[in-house]
C-alpha cells in the first residue's frame, strides 16, 4: 500500500508557475506514512460534505456523488488497488484529487476547509480508535495476571529490594502489583482520550471561515460529543489547528505504559533464568540460539524491555519539535505522527504479546517454595515478635541483627537455632519464638489492606475480577 514514485510533480496552487524540484517533493512529502489516515480522512470528508449540504454550499446530488466515490475510493485502498501519488504529497490530496477526477463535485468538497484543520481532525479520529482498542487490550493483560495469580494462589515467593531476598510475598500479590499499575496506565488513557475527543474542523487554516459552517454538525456526526450528548469542537482557531497536545499526551501515557510493560518484563526474564526457575514459558513463546543448542531465551519479554526506549524517544521527539513553534500551524508538525504511529504500533503489540506469553506461562511451585523457605525472609517478623513482647522497635532491630550475625557464624540457618541460642543474644526470646517461622502463619498475619497476607491476597483478587470482568 506504500505510495509510487513518479518522475513528475504537480503544483498545488496557483499561486506558482512549476511544481517543486523532484528532490523537494521527495523530501516534503508524507503519503508514505500517513496514507494509513485513510479512513478518518474519508470519514471526516463525508462528514464535511454532508454539513456543506445543510448550508447549501452542496445540492442532494452533488453529496450523493461525492459520498459514492468516496467509498469507492477508499473500497480501492482497503483492497490494495489505489495507486498512491507522492507528488501529491499526503492522504488528504491523493483522495480528494482522485475524487475529483471522477466526481467534479469533489472539487467543492474543500470549501471552509483547510488541510491544517482536516490533518487535525484525522489523526483525533484516529487516536481515538487506537486508545479504544489499546484499552482493551490493557484490560486483556490484566485479567492475564490476574488469573496467572489466581489460578497460583497458594505459590509463595521472596519479596525483593535491591534485588536481595527481603520479605515472603504471595506470587499473587506480586503479579497484581502490575494490575495495579496497568489500571493507573488506563485512567490515563481514558484521560487522553477525553481531550483528544474535541473536533477541529472549522478552525480553518488558522482563522476560521467566513462562511456559515456548523461545526456542532460535523462534530456530532464524528462522535465528539460529551458525556451529555452536547457537541465539543475547539474555542480557538489558531489553538484548533496547532494544538498537539493530545498527542504529547498519548505518548506520554504510552511511555510510562511501556515503562510498566519492562519492569514486567525484567521480572519474567529473571524468573525463567536457571538461578531463579520460578517460570517457564512456552516454546511457541521462546526462540534458541545459533550455536548453544541448549538455550531457551525469553525474547518477547526482553525486546518488550527493549522497545520501551524507543516509546520513551518518541515522547522526547514530540515534546522536543512542538518546544518552539511559533503560532499557528507549522511544516515541521508533519514530523508528529510517525511518531505517533510508532508510540501506538509499539505499546499495544508489546501488550499484546505480553498478555499471550503470560497465558502461556506456567509456575515452577518447588522452585518457588524452595525460595521462600529461606528463613531470614522472617528476620522482620523476629523483630515483630519483640515489639509484641514490649521491645522498641529499634532496639528489636539490632537484636534480630545480632541473631542473624549468631546464625551466619554459627553456619546455621535462622530457623535451626536453639531457644538458648535465642536467649544467649536476648533474655525477652521465649519457647514461642519458633512459631515466627512457619511460613503459613506468617502470611496469615499480614492482615493490612494492601499486604500480601492469606486472606487480603484472595480478597484482592475476587477484587480485580469482579471489577475486569
């Protein structure tokens, strides 16, 4: 579907006696990225010509044309048999040039329109499908983990800080702090999605139109409505047209989503390595090596880690082309959607490979269960058990470490030493002290909302499905 590259250029305007030098037009076009516009651009144009009919810039006729050989049109690019002109330069052209070679009506179809307002307008129309599906497809990784947990509800693993073994945490708990997060990443998808929601049709190229557009008309008939059904379009002109703040924001939301998606996945790398073995992940989700036969590297997970860099990149590129334009609309905004087109590319494919491999992804529950027997996971809840016999909590604190430094030179593990032991290093350990390490009651006791303890754990996770569906 990429556009051809033909050995002539046309002029656009009148105003110029030739067309660009061929290297101009070859360096300024952008058919061959925005050409995927092409349905927003047919869709805004029949919405366009449709309102141009209710002021009478149209007759019935001329809108029945015109919406036929629009969608002849685009049943042509949907099935690969429209030829793409890069002297034309973008979408907007290429369609509406061909429609008005075949519908002479087309040639009205510009009328109070601007390219500046109608490129606006498509890629608002098109960022909002892809949030629309973006969202869904969050929700599908979340319920992924959330069953991945559930379906693993008994599987105990160490909490980690620094990367060393701290506290024992439920593998649950542990994988809906991601639901968590990926819930924060929807809000602020739904956000991005409210403001991209406004119609900048009719802003013209910077200054409106003197004829008696209705703007509320086009609006409603592409969906930029409110909550309450009332029509939202753009209050200023110069703003409507060179406003790319949705799109900063999108990338934004997509950046810290991609963020998110490589946390993810570091955890899974680590946990499918030979020194952790908490996971393994299907073949179908793995690849080998040219010369180790043995491998079984995660790939989705680390180029999902990988790609995270170039979402946070384009981020930088937008804030970094928009950071000194002067008003209103400026060439170098054309530089925005691939940018944009790859941010949303990006983040939804890394999301939804990320929610396939997890749903291909089993647990490895002895290995996992040989990692949480490590009693120094406990070390905290031996300083508990002296803030619950009336110790302070720092003075627990160094008795709990000196029990440790006893156990490590001793060259046994915490949970071996001797009530003697025990009381060698403070009088206030009593025969009750080994209830401290069974793991089960441990986890009971983390009772707080928010904490991984036995019941808070299910009742987050009958929480997240409830609420996902």
């Amino acid at each position: 579907m990429a556009p051809s590259t033909p050995s002539s250029v046309v002029s656009r305007s009148g105003r110029f006696s030739g067309g660009p030098a061929a290297d101009v037009a070859a360096f300024s076009e952008s058919i061959s990225f925005d050409w995927r516009l092409w349905r927003h651009d047919i869709r805004g144009s029949v919405a366009h010509a449709t309102m141009l009919r209710s002021i009478g810039v149209l007759t019935a006729a001329e809108l029945k044309a015109i919406k036929a050989g629009l969608a002849t049109i685009g049943a042509e690019i949907e099935a690969g048999t429209f030829t793409w002109k890069t002297e034309l330069e973008d979408v907007h052209m290429n369609i509406e040039a061909e429609l008005t070679r075949r519908v002479p009506a087309g040639a009205k179809l510009h009328t109070g329109r601007s390219r500046n307002d109608q490129v606006a307008l498509d890629v608002r129309l098109w960022l909002r499908d892809e949030i629309v599906a973006l969202l869904d497809e969050v929700r599908t990784l979340q319920r992924t983990l959330v069953d991945l947990g559930a379906s693993n509800d008994s599987v105990i693993i160490p909490g980690y800080t620094h990367l060393q073994r701290a506290q024992p945490v439920y593998l649950a708990h542990h994988l809906l702090a991601y639901v968590e997060m990926l819930d924060r990443d929807h809000g602020r998808l739904m956000d991005c999605f409210d403001r991209a929601n406004v119609c900048p049709l009719g802003s013209g190229a910077l200054a409106g139109s003197t004829l008696p557009l209705d703007r509320e008309q086009v609006a409603k008939l592409l969906g930029f409505v409110g909550s309450d059904g009332k029509p939202r379009v753009t209050q200023n002109s110069m703003d409507g047209v060179s406003d790319r703040d949705f799109m900063v924001e999108f990338a934004a939301a997509a950046a810290l989503l991609a963020v998110h998606l490589s946390r993810l996945s570091e955890d899974v790398i680590l946990w499918v390595s030979s020194e952790f073995g908490f996971i393994r992940i299907a073949d179908a989700y793995t690849t080998g090596s040219s010369l180790m036969p043995q491998k079984k590297n995660p790939d989705v997970a680390e180029l999902t880690r990988g790609k995270s860099g170039r979402v946070i990149g384009n981020l930088m590129s937008l804030l970094t082309l928009l950071k000194g334009l002067p008003m209103a609309y400026n060439r170098d905004l054309q530089e925005d959607k691939e940018r944009l087109f790859d941010s949303a590319d990006t983040v939804r494919r890394c999301t939804r490979l990320m929610a396939a491999m997890l749903d291909n992804t089993t647990i490895n529950a002895s290995a996992c269960a040989r990692a949480a027997a490590d009693p120094l996971l406990l070390a905290t809840d031996l300083a508990d058990y002296l803030v619950g016999k009336g110790m302070a909590f720092r003075q627990a604190h160094h008795v709990v470490g000196a029990v440790v430094a006893l156990a490590e030179k001793t060259g046994r593990p915490l949970d071996r030493l001797t009530l003697a032991d025990f009381k060698g290093v403070d009088p206030a350990f009593t025969a009750d002290v080994t209830s401290v390490f069974d793991l089960g009651q441990a986890m009971a006791r983390r009772r707080l909302t928010g904490a991984p303890g036995t019941a808070e754990m299910k009742k987050q996770i009958a929480r997240w499905r409830k609420s996902l569906g």
